[in-house]
C-alpha cells in the first residue's frame, strides 16, 4: 500500500503538493478560529459524588459555591480600617455593581456577625462570590467579565478561589505556548542544520512542523463542534504535532538522502536523474514511509486511550493529540515525498561548507543517516559490545532504571490549587494572602442532606462535628426537606489529610435521608478513585493495540511483549524523576516553582499516553530496519540463525542510531520549551517527558534493545504456527522484501565503507 502510494506521490508530485499546500492553507484559515470553540473546563467526572452533590445543589439552592474569594485590604498609609465607613462603603458599592448575571450569590464580611471575614488586624475583608451558570464554562466566562468589576479604586483588591486559579492558569498557558514555539522553531531550524548540513533539507522538517500544527487545530477545531474540548488539547497539539512532524521528517529525508546516495554510486558518482529521484522517493515510501504510517499509527493509539475517562480535558487531550499525530503522519507521508520528488539532488542545496568538510583526506563524509559515517561505525561497535556481554549489560541498566523510578512508588496525589501557579500570579498571591491574615489555609466539604427530619439533621451535624479534624459545621441554606451544610477544616484541601477527612464524612451515615459529600477535596478524591478505576482499562488497551500493530509490522509476538516491558521500565524511571522533583521538591528553586508536596493525578495518565507512543515511535524506527536486514539475509547458507540476528541487529543500530538521536535531541527542544512553563503542571509534563525521551533513545535504544535481542536470537521473530503463516502471506512488509529470498545490501561509496554486512569477516566478528 505505503509502495503503491510512493510510486504515486513520485509520478504526481505536483499535483499532491499545491492539493496539500491548499488544504493546509484553509486548515489554517480555519483552525485560526479554534480558541472561540474550546472549553475551559472539564476537570470532572460528571457520574461522581461531587459532581452529582455540585449539580442537585444548584437545582434546589443556585449555587452556593465558594468561587471567588475577593480580599480588599486598605492601602499602606492610608490609616483606614474594615469597621470605617468609607472602607465599608467602597466594599458595598463594588458589590452593588457586579455585572447582572454574573453571580448567583454574594457574601461580604458585613453580612457575617461572628467577624471571621475581617482579617486579624481588622485592616482587610474577604467577599465571598457564588458565580452564575450551570457548567463550569459558564462559571469562567462569568469570572472573566466579573473579576474586573470586582476591582477596587479606593482599596487594594486581590482575587482568590478556584476560578481565579483557573483563569491565571488558562493566561500563563497561552503565554507559555507563545513562547515555547517561537523558542523551539528556531532552535529545531539550527539543530537541523547541524544535522542535515544543508539548508533545504534543514528546512523540511520545519515544512511538516508547521503543516501538522495548522491541521490539527483545525480537526480539534471539528471535533469541538460536536464535543467539548479542553483549550489544553491545544498545548499537545503543539507538542507533538510539531515534534513527531520533525521526527518523521527527520526519518524521511534521511532515507531519500540515503537512497540518493545510493543511486548516485551505482551511477559512478553522476547527480541521480529524475527517473532515479523517482525510484529514491519509492524506495523511501517502501522503507521509512511504512515505518512512519506504522509509528503514526501506535502514537495515536496511544493517545486515544485516553478516551476511556470521563474527564473533558483528559479526552480533549485524546482528540488533540490523535489529531496532531495523524495530520503529522499524513504531512510526512504526502506533502514532503512530494517536495522531495520535486526537489531531487537540490536537497542538498545551501550546504554549510564548515560543517560538510568531513571525513580522511578532506573527502566529504556521506549523507546524513549513511552507515558509511564514522558515528555509524561507532554505534555498530557499541552495538557489538553490548551483544557480547547482554546479560551484564540487562542486568545492569535495568537495575539502574528501577533504581532511578524508586521515588515513585511513595508518591502522593492531589489536583490543582492555587500553587501550580507562579508565585507571583495574581491568585497565588490572593492565595497567601488569605492564609496569612485571615487565620490560616482552611478546607472545607459541602453536606447536601435530603428527606431528614429536624431532629435527623441535628444528630447528623453532631455526628460531622465528631470527625476528626472539623472545627465546624455550619448550615449554609435550607428548603423544605433539604439542608446544605459546610463542614470546615484546617490545612490545604489537597493534602492526604484532606482526603482522609473526605473519606471519614462520607462514611458518616445519616439516621434519616440521603447524603451527598462535594467541595474541592472532595473533587479530588473522586478524581483519584475515577483514575484508579479507569486506568487498568487505558492500559490494556494501549497494550493490546501495540501488541496487534507491532506484529502485522515485524510478524513476531515476542518483540512487541519485549518492547511492551521495556517501554515501561524507561517510562517508570522518568516517573521516579518526576516524584523526585515536583513531589518531594527537590531542584524546586533551579527550576522556579513551589513544591506542592503532591502529584498531579491527571499529569502521569496524559504522560503515560504520549510516553508509550513516543516509545514505540523508536522502537519502530529501529525494529523497521532490524527487520529489513534480517529478510535481506534470508537464506543465505554462509550464516547461522546466531548470525543473522546479531547482523540484523547490528546493522538496524548502525543504520538508525545517529538518526534516532538526532529526532530525540529535535524532540527534546520543543519538549524542553514547555519545561519553561509557569505552570507547575506544565512543567512537570515538560521535565517528565524529557527525561523519558532521553531514556529512551539512548539507555533503551543503545543498550536494553541490542542486549535482549542476542539474548533472544532467533526468538526474536517466533510466531505460532497459525500467526507466522498468515503474517507471511498479509503482513506488511517492506515492499519487494520477500521472504527467504537474501538480496544483499545496496553497496557504492555510500554504503560500502563501514556496512557490517559486506563480507563473512565481518559477520564473524558480529559473533
């Protein structure tokens, strides 16, 4: 299929290219609009308890919600305080002209008598606001045409809550978007360079970078007309759309230089004509083409997992990286083989005569992904000795990996509050102001008691009052046979702490009635129990559709049950890292953030989906050409079973080391762009997946992969009976591969000075 195609793409390159360049163009005139149709909501389970307490709360009271918390403090040297009237005066006309509709219920520190509103130098007030709306996007586009009007001319005004949270988090993001891309382009663009050593080709993944951006959101943006979709999907539209885009670019050209190459030696050096750039784009279509479509393929699986939890972001993020993934995988599989075919040699045009100056005798070095460099020969040799030593060399760096993921398993759990912030985002701010001069942090848990009697109601609050922890029970509102009642506590409401005492009111039975537990604690502990739930799913089906992939790609079932385990011990390790960093706090000043003492429930699941495709996104590449060596020495009576494997695991290390360092160092800048980020949960995606990435296309690729490969030798590719002989006759294979036939390596001075393969010499050296 993949072959067919590239012999298309190779006879009607101008046709898919401009029909490419004009879909991108109104992808991108339509994607434009995509932030007008995104949620900013979306972090709960609709079916938990505290959703089902927040939604039957509003249906009988409005809500009654603390959402904002509106802290107004006279100014330093104005000599005014909470009891003067001007103060007071000033704090009810600001309450007295909120916007109609923007709020469901308002309290100020003048409608409360026992004075816990007014701070302990009685020089500051808090007012409490109840938003108006029914969804959480109702409650943020309420906050945004609110929070100006709650500022104050006369009085310092600081804003607090959950949606102040929610709306500095949704600014920083945007910022640090902008800023991560136009840090990454540029950098990509010089890495490139040094990679491809000349201009055109340097440019090309930049070409699929931004055709996978300016497609995807305008698919999210589809996808958003009949779904909610957080405007978070659009930071990993970012990410990977831009990041797998230059990998497979990164792979593509290479493969056309490579075969280029190739035809240039077997012509006695002349420039390829355009029946041999023809057959150039073929032959990559056929070989790293197949590789790209079988990668696009697993990423996206991995990401649509993610499709198992019932949270909008969790599942935007499902629709916003499947999307980047797809349009990426297609870019690199129509508009660049076009540009390529086009462009012929003159991929090589603008070379940068500082970096080209290679090699003995000032001969120009090969092409970039050419097994003829010197690093080819330095990663067939590394190959080599990890063969010779693979159970020292397993034994070893898996124990390094568990050592390095330990931190993981005393991780704790939470959800977002006002510390994933900066320290000086105006809410963390509000934040701290709150717990400095108004007694400490508090948490509190809304009680919806229905169809009790008076006297029930009384000994249900007797019974809260009892939990440990509590240090009131306050009745907040009351109609007919319901009372909604607030249970308070000191300390932070994501702390275990807080959700023990969750727990402890949830099991406080009434004698009468029904009970419903919500609040802000509460919403994180149904989070934790809706992940722990879900997650074996996610899990399985991630590792079921590898499983299926990777087998109709290599036609065996012990390598995708290999790389399933290898996957997730690098992936373990990088969530060690994690739990070292941002839960125990360590390098917390260098990286400029304030430890939460916890993880973020949602960050490990959506790291885990891009993680485990961008895992086997390498172990494609590498096993694509593993496996093509290993067909082109089939049948060949010089070698043993021992031989050919250690030769085909040799040669796919030679031929793919350089090329997968080279992607993973690409990835690593626009991955390490969103460690840059303000926002703690940003951060840790950035950080995490950084240092999963670097694990894996070195430790794993370099080390584990050639290691359990010659422990396994020809158990490599074992199949049952059944599975093998259907594989043999649908399995997709490189084109032109057959089985059991050996066609021997290309040779030419492309290939021929450093190939493992050329002579029995060689191959001996391999055992």
């Amino acid at each position: 299929m993949v072959d067919r195609w590239g012999g298309f793409v190779a006879r009607r390159a101008l046709s898919v290219l401009l029909a490419g360049l004009a879909l991108v163009m109104a992808a991108g005139a339509y994607g434009a609009g995509v932030f007008d149709s995104l949620s900013q909501g979306g972090f709960d389970d609709p079916a938990s308890e505290s959703a089902r307490e927040l939604a039957r709360e509003r249906e009988l009271f409005g809500n009654r919600s603390v959402d904002v918390v509106a802290v107004y403090s006279a100014p330093d040297g104005s000599g005014l305080a909470a009891d003067d009237p001007a103060f007071r005066a000033e704090v009810e006309r600001v309450v007295d002209e909120v916007p109609e509709g923007t709020v469901a219920q308002v309290v100020t520190a003048y409608d409360v008598p026992d004075g816990s509103l007014v701070s302990d130098d009685g020089r500051a007030v808090q007012v409490l606001v109840s938003l108006a709306g029914e969804s959480q996007d109702d409650f943020l586009r309420a906050y945004d045409e609110l929070a100006p009007a709650l500022e104050s001319d006369l009085l310092r005004t600081d804003l607090a809550g959950a949606f102040a949270v929610y709306s500095d988090v949704n600014e920083i993001t945007a910022e640090d978007l902008e800023r991560a891309e136009l840090l990454s382009l540029p950098l990509v663009l010089l890495l490139a360079l040094l990679i491809f050593r000349s201009l055109v080709a340097a440019l090309m993944p930049v070409l699929v970078g931004l055709v996978a951006l300016l497609g995807a959101l305008a698919v999210v943006r589809l996808v958003a007309q009949v779904t909610e979709v957080s405007v978070f999907s659009v930071n990993v539209v970012s990410l990977l759309g831009i990041g797998l885009a230059i990998d497979y670019a990164l792979f593509v050209v290479s493969r056309f230089r490579e075969e280029l190459a190739t035809l240039r030696g077997d012509a006695g050096g002349r420039a390829p004509g355009p029946d041999a750039v023809a057959e150039a784009v073929h032959r990559t279509m056929a070989s790293a083409g197949r590789t790209v479509l079988f990668s696009g393929l697993t990423v996206a699986a991995a990401m649509s997992s993610l499709l198992v939890f019932p949270q909008a972001f969790l599942r935007s993020m499902a629709y916003g990286g499947a999307a980047a993934v797809l349009v990426a995988m297609l870019a690199a599989l129509t508009v660049l083989p076009a540009a390529l075919r086009l462009l012929g040699h003159r991929v090589d045009a603008g070379r940068l005569p500082a970096l080209t100056r290679r090699g003995r005798g000032g001969r120009r070095g090969a092409e970039a992904g050419s097994p003829a460099t010197d690093e080819g020969a330095r990663w067939a040799a590394l190959a080599r000795a990890v063969m010779r030593r693979p159970v020292v060399v397993v034994t070893v760096t898996v124990a390094v990996l568990l050592a390095v993921a330990s931190p993981f398993l005393g991780a704790q759990w939470g959800s977002v509050d006002h510390r994933v912030l900066p320290a000086d985002a105006p809410a963390h701010v509000a934040a701290d102001l709150v717990a400095a001069e108004f007694g400490g942090e508090t948490s509190s848990a809304s009680l919806l008691l229905e169809g009790a009697s008076e006297a029930e109601v009384a000994a249900y609050v007797e019974a809260v009052q009892r939990v440990d922890g509590v240090v009131a029970v306050t009745p907040v509102a009351q109609e007919a046979a319901a009372v909604l009642l607030r249970a308070t506590w000191e300390g932070d409401s994501q702390s275990e702490r807080a959700q023990g005492i969750v727990a402890d009111l949830r099991d406080v039975d009434p004698a009468g009635g029904e009970v419903l537990v919500g609040g802000i604690a509460a919403d994180t502990v149904d989070l934790l129990d809706s992940v722990a739930d879900r997650l074996p799913w996610m899990g399985l089906i991630v590792v079921v559709v590898m499983l299926v992939l990777l087998f109709v790609a290599f036609g065996s079932v012990v390598l995708p049950v290999k790389a399933v385990v290898m996957n997730l011990v690098s992936i373990t390790a990088s969530f060690g890292v994690v739990t070292w960093i941002f839960g125990d706090g360590n390098g917390a000043d260098l990286l400029g953030f304030e430890p939460q003492g916890f993880l973020d429930a949602t960050n490990p699941i959506l790291m885990l989906a891009i993680l485990f495709g961008l895992s086997m996104d390498y172990e494609v590449f590498l096993l694509s050409r593993v496996r093509e060596q290993w067909d082109r020495s089939a049948g060949d009576p010089t070698l043993t079973p021992a031989q050919r494997n250690r030769l085909a695991v040799v040669t796919g290390v030679q031929k793919t080391g350089r090329i997968i360092t080279s992607a993973a160092l690409l990835l690593a800048i626009v991955i390490g762009a969103f460690a840059t980020s303000g926002i703690v949960f940003m951060k840790m995606l950035g950080v995490g997946m950084l240092v999963a990435l670097l694990l894996d296309a070195t430790v794993v690729r370099a080390l584990l992969v050639p290691a359990t490969m010659a422990l396994l030798g020809r158990w490599n590719w074992w199949a049952p009976g059944p599975l093998a002989r259907w594989w043999e006759r649908h399995g997709f294979r490189e084109e032109g591969r057959a089985p059991g036939r050996a066609t021997g390596p290309a040779t030419g001075p492309a290939t021929g000075g450093d190939d493992p393969t050329g002579t029995p010499e060689r191959v001996d050296a391999l055992v």
